[in-house]
C-alpha cells in the first residue's frame, strides 16, 4: 500500500482527499504543519510527500526527503516555484496538478477589480452601519478602458474574455505568444514597455521566475499611467512590496487587488488573529482605503478543489502503478 504524508492540511484539504481516497485506499497522513528542512524528517516511511504553495522543497528539503525514501513529491497546485527543481535529487519525481479551474481564478482577479474600483468593501462597511452616503465612493466604468494581461495562459486567456465581455481593448505580454487566440479573442501582443505605458488596469496571470521575480518594481511602475490598477492572483513575488507602498502612498497607483503578497507563507490561509506576528509590509497595505487583499483564495471553487483532488491522486496511482506520469514537473 503506498504511503503519503501531507503537509499544510486544513480542515477542506482531509476531507477532499479522504473522500477520494475511498476509491484509491492508500495511507494517508495529515499534518498541519508546513514542509522545511525541520520538518521534513517526519516523511521517513513514506513513498510520497503532498505538499501546497507554501511549503518550502529547497534543496536541503528534498535530499532530507530523499534520504528518508520519498520516492515522489506531490503539487496539489500548478505552481512549483516552492520547490528547487534545479537540485531535485536523482530518484525523486515530482509531479503536479497543471489545470485544475482557470475560471475560478479569472473570476476572482475580476472580483477583486470590481471591489477595488467601486469601494465594495468601504460601501458594505457603511452600509451595515446605516451610513449610505456616496463620499468617497466615486468609481470608474471599466468599459472603454484598457487592459494589460501579463501571461496569456489558460488562466489568462479566460480573464482577457471577460474583460472583452466588459467592453475593454486588451493588451498582452507572455514570453510565449499564443497568436491564434490573440486573434480569435481580439488582443494584442505588446512589449512590457508599451502594456506599461497604456494600460488603465493591469492583471497579472504568469508563473514565478528567476526572470519576472519583482518584475513590477518602482521602474515599471515608473512607467504606468497616474492611477492604474493593479491586479495579482499569481504570485506574491511578482511584485516589490516596499515600492508598490510608495507608489500607493504617493498616488501614482490609484489601487491594487492582491490574492498573494510576497511574503505570505507564515500568514496566508492561517488564522494570525490572536497572534501578535505582524508583516509590516503587509499591514501597511491592509491599512489602505484602496487596496483589497485575500488570503490565496483565488482558486477556491469547488470545481477546483474536486479537480485538484482528482488528477493528485490520479497522479500518484500513475506514478506508482506504472512508474510514468503526464504530469511529471521534470
């Protein structure tokens, strides 16, 4: 029977794969604790090691991992900039869940889009207070505007139709041109200069890199126009905290709606409520009137949480069974 070790677990997390596991009856353990060079001694005995966007697979970790015979590292998400797949010992897979509900996270950049151009929160704020004043609660129509989407992926591209749907002209950068969608959806493949320079509002859909880390920096936000909004569902360090507070503060970015933050790991899908560990970036940016923040919540559907439960454990009998896998990382 194989043996997993999950790290990270909530309370959603064992009852998704409990469920799914009446079908496949491996041992499966749950912890709540994350995946470091600490904690990975814990996996001696286990074939497979399941673990989310915040654990850490450095490379100290994985050749913990392999030395306690881990035979396979399991992704319950697309992203894999957690784990150092350069010095991935020899032995050890990893594999991940690539497509699991472009739209649930499309729908969520709009949702956060919507809530900060039109002050959902400050108006849902004063409502439940009986104040149903209009001050300082001036929007603006997204119809008319122009779009900047940087990563035209499937996540991408599902956002680009709804902003289409909106009325907006779109412009576009991946390293990867997909020109026959550019085509049928009606964008345009511009450089990161001009996207900069003409976008109203700027969504970001790309994985992290060495390449684009803090690609969104004070130089490109240099470049924008005086209050552009700016849209992160992807990851955290796509984007320079301390210059994206500057240019909050100074109103050169008129607002920003953030699902991931740069330094996330100890707070995000945690309840911090009665701790006293603060992030001083982090609590600047929920100080201000117009910035939105969610806590990684973009891809919780259940659409995509029974996707992402499915193709694991598809993933993990593969592997196991057959010793191949469609969705090896490398």
């Amino acid at each position: 029977m194989v043996k997993i070790l999950f790290y990270d677990t909530k309370p959603y997390d064992k009852k998704l794969f409990e469920d799914y596991n009446k079908d496949y009856g491996f041992e499966i353990r749950y912890l709540e604790t994350k995946l470091n060079s600490e904690t990975a001694p814990l996996a001696a005995g286990y074939d497979a090691v399941c673990i989310f966007v915040n654990d850490i697979a450095d490379k100290e970790t994985l050749e913990i991992l392999k030395n306690c015979g881990v035979k396979l590292l399991v992704l319950r998400c697309a992203g894999f900039n957690n784990v150092d797949i350069q010095n991935l010992p020899e032995g050890l897979k990893v594999v991940r869940v690539p497509r699991y509900s472009p739209y649930a996270v499309a729908e969520h950049a709009v949702a956060l889009l919507l809530s900060v151009d039109r002050k959902i929160y400050k108006s849902y704020q004063r409502t439940k207070k009986y104040n149903f004043t209009l001050n300082g609660l001036l929007g603006f129509d997204i119809h008319g505007k122009t779009v900047g989407v940087i990563g035209t992926g499937k996540i991408g591209k599902v956002f680009i139709q709804i902003m289409k749907g909106f009325g907006t002209e779109v412009l576009a950068y991946d390293v990867y041109k997909d020109e026959e969608a550019a085509k049928e959806l009606g964008f345009k493949y511009v450089d990161l200069d001009e996207l900069y320079e003409k976008s109203d509002i700027i969504s970001l859909h790309c994985p992290l890199t060495k390449e684009n880390e803090n690609m969104i920096n004070k130089e490109a936000m240099d470049k924008m126009k005086d209050g552009v909004v700016i849209i992160n569902t992807s990851r955290g360090k796509l984007i320079n905290s301390d210059d994206l507070i500057k240019a909050l503060s100074s109103e050169k970015i008129g607002g920003v709606g953030l699902d991931v933050f740069d330094d996330e790991g100890d707070f995000f899908l945690n309840d911090m409520s009665n701790s006293y560990y603060r992030s001083p970036e982090l609590s600047i940016l929920l100080s201000m009137p117009n910035v939105v923040i969610t806590s990684h919540q973009a891809f919780f559907t259940k659409e995509a949480l029974n996707k992402i439960g499915q193709v694991t454990m598809d993933n993990i009998k593969s592997y196991f069974e057959t010793g191949e896998c469609e969705n090896f990382v490398q």
